[in-house]
C-alpha cells in the first residue's frame, strides 16, 4: 500500500502551527492531539470509572428502573428553550445538507422527548451516558466538555412526594455506598423560589434571570450575587435586600414551619403549596432514615429552566483540613421535579409529571482518582488469571494448543507473542501484570503428559495431569 | 449479597434456546421525533444488547485486554486521509468559533491516535462505544447513522502471524457463544490484493479505487462490479477480465499453496509475503481448531484505506429457506492488520504495526431482537426481587419503612406510588413485571411482628418473623 507519510507530516505541522495559537482556555497538560476540554480515559481510569458506574447502575437497579439509551444527537429544535442562559453552551453540528442537529445537553430532554413521542405515560428508567456542553474546561474542578451522567427518573402521575423522596434515597445511598465522606443534600422548591420573588418584589420577568443569579451563590459571594441583580438584571437595591434575607436560610422541618408562619410568604398560594409539598416530602425522608442528611436552603435555584417543584443538589462537606489540598468538586449530584417538559414535546400539550436525578459521576471519578494516586495504590487493568509460558525454545504449537483449550473452558489467559521467549521475561509479565498463575509446558511435560502450574505469588509449582488441568485452575481460581 | 449467577446464566441459556428459531420480517416504525438514522433503545432492547455486550467484553477481558475510551469528536484533521472514499459520511460540528470537529467514525483512528499522543508501544485494549457515519440509513439491514462498535486490538512489534491469529480466534469465540448460526471468516491480505492489481496490470494510481469497487462484490455481481471498473473507473477490459478470474476464488490452505505456484502472482514480492504471512497463519488456525472457519477469499478487499497485511471479514452462513425470510446483515465482524496508522500521527513518523477487529453488535442485535419477537418470549426489563404491598389503608408508612430495610440489605425492591393502592393491584403489578417474592404487611403482622412472605408463582404465603426476613429473602433468592 503506498505510504501517506509525507503528506500526512504536513498536515500535522499545520495542525501544530495552529494549535500553537493562544487559546482563552484553561492549559491542559497533555498535548493537543484531540479537542480541547476532552480527554481519554486511560485503563486505570477506566477501572476506577466502571467501579463507580456498577456502583450507582446496581443502586438504579435496586429501585426497579429499566435502562434506555437515546442518540447522541437529537434534532436541534428539540432541545431549544429548555435550557435557560445555558443554550449557548449546546454543541451544534455542521449543516452538511440534511437536518439541523445539536449533540445532547443533558440525559433530561432526551427522555422527555422519547415519553411524548411514544406516549408514554409512566417509567422509571435510567440512563447513563455522555453528554456535551461548550463550557470553558476547567479541569482541576473535574468539569469538561464531554463528560459522563448517570440519570435516575420517575414519570408518571402519582400520590405526591413519594417518588420525590425515593430520588433522594438513591442519593443517599449512592454518595454512601461510594464512601466519598459526609455529605448534604440542599432541598427547595421552584414555587417556594418563584413565591419569595414575587413577595420580595421581582417582576415575573425576570424571574428566571433572577435564578440564575441566586444559583450561583455556592460559587460567589451573596454581595457579588446582590451586585448582579441590581447592576445587571436591573433590580431595585431594596428588592434585592428583601431576596438576602431569604437565601440566607437553611435548616430542617422547623425551617418549613417557619417558613410557614412568615408574614409574606404566607400571604403567597405557591409558595404555600411547595412548603406544604416539602413538609410531606420530609416525614418520607424520615421514613427512610435520611432525614438529617437533608436540608431545606431557600438560596437552592438550580440553573435548568424545566423543573416545577422540589429540588436538590448534593454537596460533600469537608473538614477545613481537606478543604485546602483536595479538590474543589461542588455538587456531586442534583435533580428535582419538571411537569411540564413532557408536555412540550407532545403536539397536544399533555403533561406527564416527572422527578429525577442525576449523578456527577466525573467529579466522583475526579475524587477517588485522587485519593487511589495519594495512596499509591496499583490498579490491574486486565484480569488475566493464567499465563501459559514454556522455558524452552520451538514451544510456539504447543502454547498455542494449551492456551487455546483455557479460552475455550472460560478462562482468562495470555501469552507472550514470541516464538522463543525466555523463561524469565514471560515470569516477570506475571509478576508486573499480578497475573496469579502460570501453566509451563516443556518438553518433560509433554512426554509425561502433563503440564507444571505454578502460582506467581508464592512461586509452588505442581505437576498435574493434562486432561485435569482446566478443572484444577478453576477451583484455585474459586478459592482465592 | 446473593449471588445471581447461575440463574442468570439459565435464563441466558432459555433466550438463546429461543433466539435459534428461524426468523420472519421486521418491521420499524417510521419516526420523525429525532434524526433520520438514529433510535432511541427501548429497555427490552437494552436488555437484549447489554447480554450481547456483556458476552463480547467477556470474550475480550478472557484474552487480557485493557479497557480504553475516547471523546466521541475529534480534531477533524485526525480523521482526514484515513477513509478513502467513505470520508464523505463523517460528520463535522458546526464552527462555533473553537476548533474545527469531527464525530468519530469508527474506534480504530482514535486507538492509533491514542497510541501516538500517548507514545504507548505495545498495547492490548478493548473498547465498546458509538461511531457515527452519514449514510443513507437502510433500517432492515441494520445499518444506523449512529451505532456500536466493539473493538478489540493488539498494538507492538511481535512475532508474524500470533496476534493476526489470536484476533480470528476471538471472533470465532464471540460468534460460537453468541450462537448466531453457522459463519465463515473470509481472510485476504491487502499486499496479496495489491500484488494481484499489479500483476493484472493496474496502474498504481488506481489501486484504492479499484479495491473499492472489489469491496462491492458482497452486494452486487462481478458483472456490475467489472461495469464499475471498466465504465466509471477507466479500467482495459482485459485487464478487469483478469482480475475477474482471481477475485471468484476462495479455499483453505491449498488455495495458497495454488497461489504461490501462481504463474502471474508468484511474480510479485508483495503478493509472496502476503501468501507467506497467510500460510502460517493458517498453521496458527489449525492449532486453535478454528481452521475450518477461515476462508481464504481474493474478493475481500475492506473497504477502508488504512489496512496493510492481512484482513478478515465475517459472515452469517443461512440455508436457502432462511435467507428468504429473514434480514440480509452482512458481515457481523470484521478486522485486520494496519502498520502504518499510528505513524501518520506520530510527529517522527514511528510506526507501531496494529491489528484488531470489530465486532457488528449492531447487526448482531437486530438478529436476536427479530428472533426474540418471533418467539413471542417475554423479556423481563427490571430486576426487581421483591415488592413490598399492604391489604390495608393507610399503611404507607409501615410500607416505606419496610421497603427502606430491603434497599439497605441490597435488596431490589418496589413499591406502588400510592397511599392506599388495592392488594389485587398491586398482586397484578407483581405478576405483569415478574417480580418473584411480595412482602405483605397489614394491621395483623405489625401487631404479631411479622411480615407475610408470598411466593408469586405459587402464591404460597408464610409469616415470617420481621426481624429475619431479609434473611429469608436472601435466602430464597439465592436458592432461585
């Protein structure tokens, strides 16, 4: 085949001359061989990410929720006006003669599209999957511009706040079960929200501009949040006084109580509706046994413009200590309840209530990374349980009929792809790869019939006839 | 926790047993909620295709492979010259003022991509993910614009022939164990292919668009493919007429013993090599038992430009009554060796000699999912063990605290979202979602301490003190 080589070399060096360019983003420290804000995920990494994924499919699983999986990119009208100030971060492919597409933002539209066009009325499914949003990549917080979600939903019309609750028992036993430290889950509700700005004195208008403001206070200071609204959103200095006081508050039940008896929030029928929702939701959670793990934080917004009633988001609480040398990873997982998606894709409005949660299994993956580094623990990244190896020369036939046999039988093995490996080098892959046994073929083996298992760890060798061999490996390998 | 094994493992048996039977027409509904090409996946199918995955990622750990995964878009440059003529169905993302992107087109440009940025020099890995190509989507074939791809390769400077064999012995693996019918693997060599062009007398120059049309010979006759040749690609007669008497054989070992005494061919450097990598893989086939399987085809061409040595290509063996009435899939795996792609990426041009193969999960699906409809076998979406019911009113909350304990012992457990649903209800639901064991807790258990243990298939009801029914359920589960 004729050979691309030079042709290809100045393509590269016009790709270097290009990457070279000065670029806003944040420096990552590989090289620019593939897209900014991206990366691959070696094997060790990908070791660390399925253990986390098993871990919260099991916990999905648990519950009763069937799994789906959508495109990766759904038609561009689909996704517009769901996502508030974020639509400019939707990625949006090439218009190469056909329809107009854009890559998933969430795991959320896609299943409200998929229960209107097949009108579905109730599901509990889960989703993991990648999602894409142009977001500067600011990678020591663990956020890139394709990352994974692993989304956890109910749909259907049911008695109130009980699936509301379950999702936050999946929480729950998902930031637990990975053992990532304590943690809080922040609970409102979009009415309660939406109650305190028309009582504060915020035009409807501008509500949503509004949210996206409060929803940055776990990254900026309340004066800095204060200083948008007014500056910014043009909200009047006493208006947003009134919104200060609010977003200051969190606590448990006797906050919703409080909350309850307030002089202007009470006067407000939405806000008394999500209070009331939220005080139910509450006695489930004790239920359950989570209920100091949870707590009611009138400064929760949540940036997503489809959600309608409770909301959350969890955050892992740290010791100053650790706050100074490990990761700022902010939310590790969030959702809420959206009634009114659903309906926006069906051609006759009707609704399907929804509530669900979704788990940021990047900055999970980012935390544990870390601490298996800090701890110089070594990751297997295959697992190979028998190496055939043989100490003498022109044994390639026989090797290969051995381990031929072990892959038929289910076994997990390898060999080294060499006619005349040493002894040596082929002991030493063992020994690097933590592969726990070896089977040796010689020429003695073969003229007896059998065939020298040896175990790498504390190097016992036996001799075992052939025809018992395969039986022998898999009960040492059900023992260990 | 119980151990589910076994179960699992029958139950996959029963599916199998089911999958065999012929198949009869499919028939998919024409959607417009999403683009042309892609689907979502229902849970049914998911359950389908996560056996189907789950199956080929344990034929590749078996054989030591590491896991590997990558952005789903690449730099566009990464992708350019590698596809020949099919570069035309990447899809580019829209410029939005960044850096100029391509969705992946298949996992193997990535792999080598990997390999070079990463300086890696031996490597064996897996790697299970979405491609995307812009076809014209033909839906009874299988064939989607977004689809999966199991890839499984061996990176490094090794003895000839070991991997090459190694991989042919992993699609056999797969397709035995997938138990999808008789197949063959049609194997070539790109330089046997090369050196038959020139021996023909094909100007160099022609060669790629020469294979391509070769490629087509699995769909439509040599006499349209010489038509192509001759009318469209400017190719003598003559010399289409001798490509014509190579390209329609295809035998084992003595084919290449028939070629190497070939007057023309044995001619030709390229074509020898080619003939003498291929004999010894053929010894390598013979020794894992897998000879019978492999045909030696010179009408395998592989449509994409980056092969250098040998190829394979797998297809479904169907008697005459069954290719009437079921899908025409193609090939389901297909794969080979390409020692020059990591060197196009490496800025020195360093070569690491690769080969792999993929696996057409998708083709693959369509299959079973078509077998699975024509038996008529219901496929359980959830794994659900035991539901947690009430005959009375008011006891949501007995039945939250219970359903709480199950989830905490690890127990997969539902209950209805409702305050007071009706105990034949929720018996129904049991019986519709196959859920194995209920719980019922009513006024009387509570005030003895107990919880009634209902077997659903036989409806066989014992009271169990509470205290040790997750005993009990783990238990019955583990006996099931």
């Amino acid at each position: 085949m004729p050979s691309f080589g030079l042709r290809h070399r100045r393509a590269w060096a016009s790709l270097f001359s290009q990457l070279l360019r000065p670029s806003g983003f944040v420096c990552i420290r590989e090289v620019h061989f593939h897209s900014q804000g991206t990366r691959d995920l070696s094997p060790q990494q990908m070791v660390i990410r399925e253990k986390i994924l098993d871990m919260v499919v099991g916990c999905f699983k648990r519950h009763g929720a069937k799994r789906l999986d959508t495109p990766a990119f759904e038609l561009k009208e689909m996704l517009t006006e769901k996502y508030g100030e974020d639509s400019g971060l939707i990625y949006d492919l090439k218009d190469q003669g056909g329809e107009l597409l854009s890559l998933r933002y969430d795991l959320t539209v896609p299943f409200a599209r998929y229960l209107a066009m097949n009108k579905v009325k109730r599901m509990k499914r889960y989703h993991v999957g990648k999602v894409w949003r142009r977001e500067s990549p600011t990678i020591v917080q663990g956020r890139y511009r394709e990352f994974c979600q692993c989304d956890f939903d109910i749909a259907g019309q049911f008695d109130p706040m009980i699936p509301d609750a379950e999702c936050l028992k999946i929480m729950c036993e998902i930031l637990s079960g990975l053992q990532l430290g304590d943690f809080l889950i922040k609970v409102n509700d979009r009415r309660i929200l939406d109650g305190m700005l028309a009582v504060c004195g915020v035009p409807e208008s501008k509500f949503h501009a509004i949210c996206s403001s409060i929803d940055k206070l776990d990254k900026i200071s309340w004066n800095d949040v204060r200083h948008e609204m007014v500056a910014k959103k043009g909200l009047a200095p006493e208006v947003a006084d009134r919104i200060g006081d609010y977003v200051q508050c969190h606590g448990g039940v006797s906050l919703i109580e409080e909350m309850f008896q307030d002089s202007r929030l009470s006067q407000n029928k939405q806000a008394l509706e999500g209070l009331g929702d939220l005080k139910l939701l509450f006695e489930y959670l004790t239920l359950f046994g989570i209920a100091e793990k949870i707590s009611f934080d009138l400064s929760l917004a949540r940036g997503l413009d489809y959600y309608t009633g409770v909301i959350y988001e969890a955050v892992l609480l740290q010791t100053p200590a650790q706050a100074e040398e490990s990761l700022n990873v902010g939310s590790v997982a969030a959702g809420g309840r959206y009634d009114g998606l659903v309906g926006m894709f069906d051609p006759k409005g009707h609704k399907v209530p929804c509530v669900g949660l979704s788990i940021g299994v990047e900055r999970i993956f980012a935390i544990l990374e870390q601490r298996i580094k800090t701890s110089g623990q070594k990751i297997r990244t295959t697992e190979t349980q028998v190496f055939v190896a043989t100490p003498q020369n022109n044994f390639l036939q026989e090797r290969l009929k051995l381990i031929s046999e072990l892959w038929d039988a289910g076994i997990k093995a390898e060999l080294l792809y060499k006619n005349n490996p040493k002894l040596l080098t082929q002991l030493h892959y063992c020994e690097h790869m933590g592969i726990p046994l070896v089977v040796i073929i010689g020429e003695q083996e073969l003229k007896e019939g059998v065939i020298k298992l040896r175990s790498v760890v504390s190097r016992e060798e036996v001799a075992i006839k052939r025809e018992n061999l395969v039986a022998e490996i898999q009960k040492r390998l059900s023992e260990s």
